[in-house]
C-alpha cells in the first residue's frame, strides 16, 4: 500500500501543474514509505504545504486521525478550507477557542494549545496517528511554547511532521522524540528556497525607494514597522504624496468594485478606504477582521502596491509579495528595545518572493531616520567637511549596516523550551487514564526544560506541582482518597480572619510547605467541585474568581428604600470581578489612560484651577480599577491558602463594565478613547470576557440582568465585525464559499445596553448608564453653584425644565427586550412628554439665590475640581421613599404650587423646599408612560391609571465638598426614567442655544438643599 499511496500523490501534484520539488517527493518517502516522525526546515515558499498533505494522506490511507495544528486562528481557518477542497468537507473539522466545526472528521485543524490539552487529558489513548505542526519555531515562545512541547511529550504513538521556516539546530528534538516514540526520526535537509532572495541595506527616504522599486517593477512591497500607530502614519504619508506605483485604470476599477463589498463604518475604516483605492493597504493585528481580511484578499489578488504594516503578514498568510522593506531592525519586546534576532529576521524576510508569482525575492533594511538626513545633509552640503550631522537618539536603540549584515550571516539558534504548569494541565492530567501519580509527575519531571536545564528546573516545577494540587484542593476543586480535614484560620496582613476547614496536608500559618510526595500520598484525587461547563481554568486566577463570587449572595430578599432593586450593581461587580482575572488589553488601557487624563485636566481648566494644581491633579489618574481594594484585599487572603497564586496578581479594570456603565457602543466607545488603531484588540477582549463569564460564574448568579447584559456583549461582537459570522457559516458549510451573496446590505445597527431601536434608553435596564449621562450633565451645574451664579442657575433652570416637557418618551413594557425584538409592537410604545416640569415647582431665580446663600453662610468653599467633580459625590436611587428626599419638601401642609424659596427663609436653618409635589408624584406618577398625553399632564389627577405597572421616580443627589468634610449640603434633582434626553433633540432657550445634551434620562433641578 505504501507505493500506491506515495504514487497516487506524485500523480496529483503532477496533474495540478505544479510537479513535486525534490525535497517534497523525499518528504513524502520519509514519512510514507518508511513511516517515520519528519524535521522539516523548509525554507519559507518551498511548498512546506504540500509535506504536510502527503502526511494527512497517508493517515488517512491507514485509517487514522490526523491533525493539523498553527498558532493562529487565522491560519487554522485557512488550511481548514484548503484540506476541505482537497480531501472534501465530510473528512474535514477545526476546533479552536471559539468553538468547533464536524469535530469527529478524521482530519481536524486546531490552534496549538488545543491538541495540547486534549493530550494532556488522554495522552496515548488520544485517537490521533499523525500531528502536522506548522510553525513549529513557536516552540521557542516564553509563554505559550509549553503547547507544541505537550504532544510530544504524552503521544508516543503518534507520527509528528514538524515544519517551519526557521527551526534552527533540531538535534535534541529529534533524538529526544525518537527515544520516546521508538520510531525513527527523519531530517529534511534537502529543502532549497525556490525564490532567492537579494538583501540590501538602503540609506534613503522610504518614498524613494519605492518609486524606484516600481520602475524596475520591484512591487508590491511590503513595510515592516516596530508598531501599529507608525505603519498607519507611513501608509497616510505615502498616499499624500500621490507617488505613481504604476496602478493601472483596470486595477482601480476592480478596487472600487472590492471597496463595495465591506461598510467603512469605523473611524479607521474610513481612513482605510481611500489607502485600498490607490492601492496602499495597511495590516496589523489591531485591526478588525473583516479589514484586515480585505486587504489579504486585495493583495492576494494584486491589487495592492504596497501595504504597511507590522509583522503580522510575515507569519504564514499566503499574499503575493516581491519585496519585503523594513523600516526598523529594532523591536520592544514588552520589556525594552533590542535589535531582532536571526530567527525573527529571516522569518519576516523570508515572505519575500512566493514560489509562482515571482523569480528573485528582494529585501531591504532602512537605515535610521537621523542616518537617513544625514545623507541627505551631505548630499546638499557645497561643503561636506561643513554638514551638519545629527546623532543617534540617547538612551534609544539604534541600528547600522553592521547591525542588518550580521542579521543576513547570521542563522537561527536552537530552540529553546519553555515548559510551564497551570491549573488547566495539572487538572487535564488528573483525569488521563492510567497511573494517576506516574502521570502528575511527569509533569514536573520528564519534560524538555528538566532535561535541559537539569534538577534546578526539576525542583521548580515539582514546587509548582505542588502548590497547585494543594490549592486545587483547599479550594474544593478536587479531593484526594483518604483527605481529612482541620479547623484552620488565616489572616491577611491586615488581620482579616479567613476561617474554614483544609486538607491535613495544606499549608498552615508559619508551617514549612509541603512536598510533592507528602501530597501525592493523600491521592490519588478526584474532581469535587461543580465548575460550570467549560470553566475557564485556562485563565491563571478563574479559581479565586470563582471563590470570591461564592460571597455574592444570590437570594431574592426585598431590597432596602432608595437601592438597586434590579440587582444591576452586583451584575456590574461580577463583570468587574471576572475582568481582574482576564489579561490586560494594554492598547485599551493606555487609551482608557489618556482618555481620562485629558478630561479631567479640560474641566479643572474650565474650572479656573491653575496649572500646577492641574498637573498634580493627572499624577493621580489613571484608567478605572472597579472593586480594587476590595479584590486585592480578598487575593491577599486568597494566596495564604493559595500559596502558588503569590506568583500572579489581579489586573482589576472596567472595560466591559465601562462600556454598559456609559451606555457605550463599540463605535462610540472607541471614538471616546481616541484610540482607532485597536478596534482588533478591543473586539478580541470583548470576544475573551464573553467567553470568560459564560465559564466562570456559577448558574446561581446568572439573574435576568446578568443574562440581559451578556445577550447584549454576544449581540455587540457579532454586530461589530459580521465577517466572523460569515466564516463560521463557511466553516458550518464550505459550499457557501461560492455563492453570491448581497454584501452590500447595510449592517445592523449597533445599540448600547438599554438603547431602544428609536435611539431612546431603558434606563431601568441599565441604571449605570443613567448615573454616568447624569452626573456629567451636572457639571456645569456644579460650576454654576460654586460661582454664586444664580442667575445662571435660573436660566439654566429653565431650559432644562423645557427640555424634560418637549421630550416624547418611549414606553417598552419589555425593558431589554426591545434590543432582541426589534421591531415592539404599536402597543408597546407610547409618546408623550415628562410630566417632571408640570408636577415638580420651579425653583426661580430668587429660590436659588435664598438656597445659595445659606450655603455660603455655613462654608466659605465650595470645590468644583477634581474632589468636587468625583463620581463618589453623585448617587442615583432608583426607588427612593419619602426619607431620602431633602427634609421639609414633602411636607402636605403647604398646597401644590406654593413658592419653593419659601416661608423659611428668616429661619436657622438653611431654606427647604416646601411642597406636596413630591408625594403628588409618587402617588400619581407610578407609570409615567400610561394613559394619554392628557391624562398624564393633570397635575390635579388623584387616581393612578388602571391596568398599568409600577415604576416609581428616580432621585439623585450631588454631594458638595465643602472642604470641612461636613458634606452638609447637596443638589437634588428628580428623575424620569421613562423618558430619553437625545442627544439630537435641539430645544431654543432664553438664552438661544440648542440643549447639545448627551442622552440622559429627563431631569428638572429640586434645589439645593441641607442633607
């Protein structure tokens, strides 16, 4: 059989018009005629593809699964389709993070890390006879090349063809994997580069370059940059200069054509747009997928002259490119600059010049912008001698010819192995069949890094081990056979006692930790804990998550007057518990940074707060940390039961609970932060804590408004980008790939959580939102009453009462439903103006400066800065009773209607709000939205409407910081939130000018009053 198979794929490599190279046809012996493991270092455009192919086949032929693994999605999802066309969709599956598709197909494409935990789970009882690593150099990665060592070290029977551009030295791979497996190893060592490639170090502006690379017909060219933000800048710098790349008026009709089929909806999309149309396109990893996607199928077919970008390109996507230019030989690596390494070098140099589409590769390496004028100084110069030469800039590393010479000599090293344990792989390996024990230590004894590096790695893993069985179980996620239990406290160093019961083997108060063996004696050990499906252990601190939501109390108690009665409070705290855990979206953050930076400073200028003050003031900002010190406080006692988790820390941030908190869309959202070129990274963290609370909290905690908000995130992520849809449907059914479908539809709209189809809010639904819209809309308020302006207040007053009575409310009886239905029936939406400005008496100009003036007699400050201006200041109660409103302005001694500056104004006490307005509207106001405009608009009505729902009025309440720390004194407003303030509506005032109001429920000012 093994002749017929190696034939059979001669001939069909033969009858594509693409013959075998010869080192593909020794490829193919190796692994068919004498089944052996293959170390295939195939130089990038050598066909390494087709190895792998023949690899499949000959799976397939002896009746086994097959797998194919790469670190990317991307990659995955292209060689998923390329397999379906060859061996047909039956035959074909893919499992990645994000889910899987015809699972049981005897040929299965998984990201790395996914064969590396089933392997873990099963080891050789795992059905899988070949595994085709592709990119296999990843095996040097720090963080995640534990995922392509894994295999190798649990699947002696299995057949592995590991393949990559630039592996370096593979000796101790390959006698390693050949001990372990008893079959032999073969090394290819026959690969040529069918593309050569001339390398040359260039001393001149980009610009230039180019335009002599497209008269010596040289492109497309692909620029290489040290970041996201720079390729961007190039790319637009370059398409300035209306440079000829010799696009001809075919190729611009063909792109304007392409351009229809994608909405440019985003505020990069619409820069990206008229890049593509002159044929410059821009790649990277921040960018949205359904972009990013364009412009790989732009250039793939040759549309595009040039494109800039980062690395990303360089790692296996199959574009057409002739040259590649790099703009830099220096990177950050997260923790500082240094020049690249052979490996990452020839990796990206590599993709120029593909095998069909060209006959000689071309790369370039840029000199230093500051070497660059220089030569160009000198070139200007009548007098050399008298040029005028910049340096290099200090303390920032630089390159030379020198530097690019070394690179192009200079071939990868071996790789080294970066083994690690985590809580996934230790409970993965817990279940494998077998000797439980032989299999946990394994783990920490026979692997790559023990071998290399000897015992000193061996003790470290062993402690690692040991550590995370032994918080595995003090947590309850596992029991071992004969486990006891003491008593035990813990303390935190702030004295907070945490009580409870631990194995006899746990680490104690000043105990000596325990060893591996004194551990493994109390198993073996069997999983106890109810984890909900899928529990995200792939996230290093899900199990304190999981422990510190076990305090979030799930029981159904009447809630107190004046709280949260929806629960929504804690549904955000659950978010921002989970987002502690998730990794950092460094891009989001530093936006989030800057963002917040800039208003604060805006409105302490606004606010007359000199510089300095100003300056000191940013010191203190940084991006929001919900929960904080309340999480850090719980790990601190967390890790004394948990001793491996003092390695980690929380991350405590507010992305997801930001965006619901502002009654953010993804758009808007980004637009705020100013930050277009993480659109990509903001999707995939979206896309990693959907997936994270869907793993982690606990079934008990999943109430209406937790569910509510996870339907919207789910809603937000397919809506942003409808090319992950569209994949999925491919991969559902490979066939649609080839039917013509209307990509010219407009997108569905995005909403932010609680926005109606109408563009009004269900601010019952997110009540978060309604506190943020409010508490900026009282700024100028704050500003106004700090400034003694009670002139202003009046006007302001008045507009703001015109406002909240020309508004037409929305009604959705459905609350959240409205954002899954679309489309609310006629009988669930009613229209009709606040009656806050009927019921509610208006303060006046002389009411505000009576109100003032009391005020100013007990303080002499009032801080309309950053102290002023915290959001600790403001709180919202969304079911207030008369006890929270100011004290006297309920009293029904005093007739609807009465002056509210009022009879008190000789008193010792500051004026009060005199009025039986307030139980007039809690009495007759419990559906704002029921009945017609008339009936709702009589003050004077005494009988609630029939058949209707309660929902009671809102009341918020801003603090004033007095400096004293009294805290005495606060403006109180009162709060619709059947009704929606839109940003649109445009009302003409007194003083003339249009509302420019952001969304905010409808709101009318009940004065200032003593707390």
């Amino acid at each position: 059989m093994p002749l017929e198979v190696l034939a059979g794929f001669e001939n069909w490599a033969e009858s594509t018009g693409r013959a075998l190279y010869p080192h593909q046809k020794e490829a193919a012996e190796h692994i068919i005629l004498e089944d052996r493991h293959l170390i295939a270092p195939t130089p990038t455009g050598s066909g390494k593809s087709l190895i792998g192919v023949a690899a499949i086949l000959w799976a397939l032929a002896r009746g086994e699964v097959a797998y194919y693994t790469a670190p990317l999605k991307a990659l995955v999802s292209e060689k998923f389709f390329d397999l379906v066309d060859l061996f047909g969709a039956q035959n074909v599956g893919m499992v990645t993070g994000d889910g899987s598709v015809n699972a049981d197909a005897p040929i299965i494409c998984a990201t790395a890390e996914i064969l590396a935990n089933q392997a873990l789970r099963w080891g050789e009882a795992l059905d899988v006879g070949t595994v085709v690593m592709d990119e296999f150099h990843y095996y040097g990665e720090a963080e995640r090349g534990w995922a392509w060592q894994a295999p190798l070290l649990t699947l002696p029977k299995t057949r592995f063809v590991l393949m990559s551009a630039t592996l370096g030295d593979m000796s101790f791979l390959e006698r390693d994997l050949e001990r372990r497996t008893g079959r032999e190893v073969a090394v290819l060592t026959s690969a040529k580069r069918p593309v050569p490639l001339e390398m040359a170090y260039r001393v001149e502006p980009v610009e230039k370059l180019l335009v002599e690379l497209s008269h010596q017909d040289k492109l497309p060219a692909y620029l290489v940059h040290s970041s996201q933000r720079a390729a961007v800048e190039e790319a637009q710098r370059i398409a300035s200069l209306n440079l000829d790349f010799g696009v001809t008026d075919s190729a611009r009709e063909q792109l304007a054509n392409e351009l229809k089929t994608v909405k440019f909806t985003s505020a990069f999309g619409r820069a990206l747009k008229p890049l593509l149309a002159k044929g410059i396109g821009i790649h990277h990893a921040g960018m949205l997928p359904r972009y990013r996607r364009l412009v790989e199928r732009l250039a793939g077919a040759g549309l595009l002259k040039v494109i800039s970008g980062t690395d990303t390109l360089g790692v296996g996507i199959n574009v057409p490119i002739r040259t590649v230019i790099m703009t830099s030989l220096v990177k950050f690596d997260g923790n500082k600059e240094r020049h690249l390494n052979a490996r990452e070098f020839h990796q990206i140099a590599g993709r120029a010049g593909r095998a069909g589409f060209d006959t000689i590769g071309y790369v370039f390496a840029l000199a230093p912008e500051w070497e660059v004028e220089n030569a160009l100084a000198l070139a200007r110069a009548k007098d050399p001698k008298k040029a005028k030469k910049k340096k290099a800039p200090e303390g920032r590393t630089t390159w030379s010819e020198g530097t690019f010479n070394r690179l192009v000599d200079s071939e990868p090293g071996a790789l080294a192995p970066h083994w690690q344990i985590n809580h996934a792989m230790v409970l993965n390996t817990l279940q494998r069949p077998g000797d439980q024990e032989a299999n946990l230590r394994s783990l920490a004894d026979d692997n790559h890094n023990v071998m290399r590096f000897g015992e000193e790695a061996r003790g470290r893993f062993e402690t690692t081990l040991a550590e995370i069985l032994e918080s595995l179980t003090v947590s309850g996620v596992i029991s071992g056979a004969e486990q006891t239990g003491t008593a035990t406290t813990l303390h935190s160093s702030e004295g907070t006692e945490l009580s409870g019961t631990v194995p006899t083997f746990a680490k104690q108060e000043d105990a000596t930790p325990n060893t591996l063996d004194e551990i493994l004696a109390a198993g073996p050990f069997q999983l106890t804990a109810e984890l909900p499906e899928g529990f995200a252990l792939n996230q290093t601190l899900a199990p304190f998550a999981l422990d510190y939501l076990g305090s979030f109390s799930s029981e159904q108690t009447a809630p107190p007057a004046g709280s949260d009665p929806s629960g929504f409070t804690e549904v955000l705290d659950i978010i921002s518990v989970v987002e502690a855990v998730l990794d950092d979206p460094n891009g989001i953050l530093r936006a989030q940074e800057r963002s917040e930076k800039d208003r604060v400073f805006a409105e302490l200028k606004a606010a007359g707060v000199d510089f300095d003050e100003r300056k000191a003031a940013l010191e203190k900002v940084t991006y929001p940390r919900p929960l904080e010190k309340e999480l850090n406080a719980a790990f601190e006692i967390y890790t004394e039961a948990n001793p491996w988790a003092k390695g980690f820390r929380l991350e405590p941030k507010s992305i997801v609970r930001e965006m619901v908190e502002t009654g953010a869309t993804f758009t808007s959202y980004i637009a705020r932060l100013g930050a277009p070129y993480t659109e990509g990274l903001l999707l995939r963290y979206l896309s990693d804590a959907w997936r994270a609370l869907s793993q982690i909290v606990p079934e008990e905690l999943r109430s209406v408004r937790f569910v509510e908000v996870m339907d919207w995130l789910s809603d937000t992520i397919r809506k942003i980008d409808s090319s992950l849809l569209d994949e999925w449907r491919f991969l559902e059914d490979p066939g649609l790939r080839f039917e013509e479908t209307d990509s010219t539809s407009a997108d569905e709209l995005e909403r932010a959580f609680g926005e109606r189809p109408d563009g009004s809010f269900d601010w019952e639904a997110n009540p978060a939102a309604a506190e943020n819209a409010l508490l900026k809309a009282l700024m100028p308020w704050l500003e106004a009453l700090g400034g003694d302006e009670f002139e202003l207040l009046a006007r302001m007053e008045k507009d703001q009462r015109a406002l909240a009575n020309a508004t037409p409310a929305v009604t959705d009886p459905s609350g959240y439903a409205s954002l899954r239905h679309p489309s609310p029936s006629p009988q669930a939406t009613q229209q009709h103006p606040s009656p806050l400005a009927t019921l509610i008496p208006e303060v006046e100009e002389s009411g505000w400066d009576k109100q003032l003036g009391a005020y100013w007699d007990a303080h002499d400050f009032m801080d309309t800065g950053a102290d002023g201006r915290n959001k600790r200041n403001f709180r919202l109660l969304t079911d207030p009773d008369e006890a929270d409103f100011p004290r006297g302005y309920a009293n029904p001694a005093t007739p609807v209607g009465s002056d509210p500056s009022g009879s008190v104004a000789n008193a010792t006490t500051p004026p009060r709000l005199r009025s039986s307005a307030m139980p007039s509207l809690l009495e007759h106001c419990r559906d704002l939205g029921s009945g017609s405009q008339h009936e709702v608009l009589q003050a004077e009505r005494s009988d609630p409407p029939d058949n209707t729902d309660a929902k009671n009025l809102w009341l918020g309440e801003l603090t004033l910081v007095d400096g004293e720390d009294d805290l005495d004194f606060a403006l109180f407003i009162a709060v619709d939130p059947t009704v929606t303030l839109k940003p649109e509506t445009e009302h003409s005032t007194e003083t003339g000018a249009p509302s420019g109001l952001a969304p905010t429920p409808a709101w009318v000012p009940l004065g200032l009053f003593e707390r």
